[in-house]
C-alpha cells in the first residue's frame, strides 16, 4: 500500500476534509486517506454558488460504490466557487484529491474557525492512531 499524502500547506479536519486558504477565501476537499478509505467515487453532491455552509455541518455527500459519506464543511462560509468537473468526473476525488478533485470554494465567515484545524503533522497523529 503507498502511503498517504499529506501537503503540508494544507489545514484537515478530523473527519477528513482538507481546506486550502488564500486571503479570505478556502478551498474545501476531502483527504487521500478519505478517498482511499471510501473506494471508487461515483457521485458527489455539492451546493451551489452563493448556498452557506457551517463549520461541522454536512455540505454535501460522496458516494462510493459500496457506501455514501457526508461532507463535513471544516468553516463557515458563503460558497463562492465549485468544482463543476466532478458533475460528470468524481473519479478526480480518487485521482487527484488534492487537485483537480477539490469540491467547494467558499468566502470564510470567521477566520478563527481555521484555528480548530490541524496542520499536516498533526492530521498524520491522527492517522497513525487509527
């Protein structure tokens, strides 16, 4: 088995989401170890542009041959931007997780809710004790 990627750039969530911030603006995705864990991906639902999503709140659902997940938002925030391609191309989740799989961009409501996050040393603590 390969191991997992973890960018350090990122900030997880312990329900394995991944946000990338850039000024007040973060991308939403879920995490290599998610989408292996999941399997094949063969449906994702997200909102659309201009819904709100709230930190710890489903924002969507992920649908896998043998099982369906929800989708944990890791902040609150207005979406501003999602990833049309995964309409007809979920596999991008298990391809490419961390690019061309990210799901959602939203305009953070509070800034301090990233500070619950972890950073890519401490999410791979967390794996390491599952």
């Amino acid at each position: 088995m390969s191991e997992t990627q973890i960018p350090e750039q990122l900030l997880y969530a312990a329900s394995h989401e991944w946000v990338q911030v850039e000024g007040d603006l973060a991308t939403f995705g879920i995490t290599d170890f998610a989408q292996s864990e999941l399997g094949d991906i063969v449906f994702v639902e997200i909102p659309a542009v201009g819904a709100t999503v709230r930190a710890g709140e489903s924002f969507g659902t992920i649908e896998a041959v043998k099982t369906v997940a929800d989708l944990i938002a890791p902040a609150s925030g207005e979406v501003v931007e999602v990833n049309h391609a995964l309409t007809d191309h979920p596999e991008l989740v298990n391809s490419a997780p961390y690019g061309a799989g990210w799901m959602i961009r939203v305009r953070l409501e509070d800034r301090a809710q990233l500070e619950g996050l972890m950073a890519a040393e401490e999410y791979r603590k967390l794996l390491g004790a599952q």
